[in-house]
C-alpha cells in the first residue's frame, strides 16, 4: 500500500501552483543592485565619462580590465578634462562581477547592467572593447545581437549607489550619491545605517558626490579642485593631506 501513499502525495502537488518559469522566455525580475555585463556611460551631452585614469584597471583583481588613456583633442573632445579613455576592453571570460572597478571609478564611467545572459563562442568575442561597452544616445546600454536582453536588465545602470557614508561621513548617509544621468541615474539611497527612515527620500532627488563634498562633509573642504581636511576652527579648507 506504500505506492499508494506515493501517488497521493504526487497527486496533491499536481493542483499546487507550479514554481518553476520557463526560463529564458520568463525571467525573474533580478535585484536592484545586481552585478551584470558593464557599461560605459555618457553625461547628458554625450561626452564620456571616461578620463583613462586607469584605476578601474588597478582594482580589478581578476585583470580583466585593459584601459589606455589619451589627451583629448581640442577641437573635438572625447571627454571632459584633459584625458580620455582611448582604448577600454573587459574580457568577460575573467570578470567575476565584483565590481571593484564602478567602485573606484573617479566618475562613475564605468557601473554594470543586470545583464548576464550572453555567451561567446570564441575567446575573443569575449573581449567587450569601448564600442560595445559605450552606452547609447539615449543614455541605455547597446543591445547586441548576441545578449538576450529582457525588461528591466537596463534600468539603474548608469549610476551607482555608493556606501551610505563614504568617507563614514554621517552627513552623507541616507543621501543618493551619485549624479542624474541620461535617462537614468536618480535613485533613493539605500536604507541608511542608524536612521531608520533614510531611504524615504523621493526618487526625484538628487545630489553628486561633489556637492555633497563641498557643502555637506563635515571636516572637508575643496581647495583648487581637490579635497582637503577643514582646520578645527577655520573657515578655510587646510592643507591635510597634500
Ligand atoms: S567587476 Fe571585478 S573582476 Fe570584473 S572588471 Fe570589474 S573589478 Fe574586474
Ligand atoms: S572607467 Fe573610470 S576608473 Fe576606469 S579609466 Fe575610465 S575614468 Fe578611470
């Protein structure tokens, strides 16, 4: 009698809501702060971020990343500044998505997708280079035929929600940090680390990372574009550090 018993219990999870989804034409709406295929973003009159500083290259572990930088040309520049990333290439067969690279990008050039559903089937196809890692006009990752773009894998991708305190600065906890972009970038910050309600702040607020620094840090000032460590007791912004 113990097959009996068998088939009730078969029996009973045939009436019960099915838990698989046919994946990949359903795909699971993926979390927010998901690390998937990178981008290169733009501002919002189309000039790169990217300065070719190469420290995005410098803090990956897995040396995945290849930048070389160069000066920008007067009449036509690339970038903001004087540099501009020149040559950018992620091979993806070695990135583990740590993304170590978005965290210490001086500019927030380089942030990921939600993307991971691509596949290659040589070694160098999988070695995105800056035309294909550059974000469009509009500000959205390029689809490429062979990624399997769904809805939703690009939203939130051209910018990055820092630590709640950089620095562990409280007055910059609870604060979106990071700067409106093409299309996308303005987000809440994530739940603050001691202020419960820090997360309500609306989606339409926005304030950079430089703002915060000149106006909002205690302790911290801006000196010829750099920033330095207030004197206890002055007004002005003090050598610290340099
Ligand atoms: S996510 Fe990590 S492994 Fe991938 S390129 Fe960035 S730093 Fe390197
Ligand atoms: S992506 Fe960022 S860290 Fe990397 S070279 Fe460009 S500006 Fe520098």
């Amino acid at each position: 009698m113990g097959y009996l018993k068998g088939f009730t219990i078969s029996g009973k999870q045939f009436f019960q809501k099915t838990v698989t989804t046919q994946y990949p034409e359903d795909k699971r709406p993926k979390p927010e702060r998901f690390h998937g295929r990178h981008v290169l973003n733009r501002y919002e009159d189309g000039m790169e971020k990217c300065i070719g500083c190469e420290l995005c290259a410098g803090a990956c572990p897995a040396r995945c990343i290849y930048v070389r930088g160069a000066d920008n040309p007067p009449d036509a520049p690339v970038s903001p500044g004087e540099r501009y990333g020149f040559v950018y290439e992620i091979n993806f067969l070695r990135c583990i998505h740590c993304d170590l690279c978005v965290e210490a990008c001086p500019t927030e050039a380089i942030t990921e997708s939600k993307l991971f559903e691509f596949s290659f089937t040589n070694r160098q196809d999988a070695i995105y280079t800056k035309a294909e890692l550059v974000v469009d006009d509009d500000g959205n990752p390029k689809h490429l035929p062979w990624e399997d773009w769904h809805e939703g894998d690009d939203e939130n991708t051209s910018g990055w929600v820092r630590a709640t305190a950089p620095s562990g600065v409280a007055a910059a906890e609870g604060r979106p940090l990071w700067s409106g972009e093409l299309g996308h970038g303005v987000r809440p910050a994530q739940l603050g680390q001691s202020d419960p309600l820090a997360a309500d702040v609306p989606a339409d607020f926005d304030i950079s990372i430089r703002e915060v620094k000149d106006a909002e840090m205690r302790g911290a000032g801006v000196a010829r574009g750099r920033s330095v460590r207030v004197d206890e007791g002055t007004d002005a912004p003090g050598d610290g550090g340099r």
